[in-house]
C-alpha cells in the first residue's frame, strides 16, 4: 500500500513538472510557398518552439 502511495505521488509531480515544461511552448501554423520551374508549390507546415524565458 505504501509503494502504490508513493508512485501516484510520484506520477502526480511529473504531470505538473509537464505541464509547467507545456507552458512555454509556442506553435506556428502556415503555409509555405516555393516557386519552381513546374509553378509553385504549396506546403504546409507546424512549427512548435519551446522558450526558456526572458524577453523575445
């Protein structure tokens, strides 16, 4: 009974260390345009940056 107390203890701090590591993290959606010898292409992409503090 006590090792099952310490490992919901232990799971619940490294969900709230998770979350607080999610919180910085910043997402970027488009698209890109790339301009060829067939026309241009369009492709999209994700971006997700994780900043570690201070000022942008």
């Amino acid at each position: 009974m006590k090792i099952k107390k310490i490992f919901s203890v232990l799971v619940v701090v490294l969900f709230l260390l998770l979350l607080a590591a999610c919180g910085s993290a910043h997402t970027n959606v488009g698209l890109n345009m790339h301009f060829g010898p067939n026309g241009p292409h369009v492709s999209p992409h994700v971006n997700v940056d994780f900043y570690g503090g201070g000022r942008h």
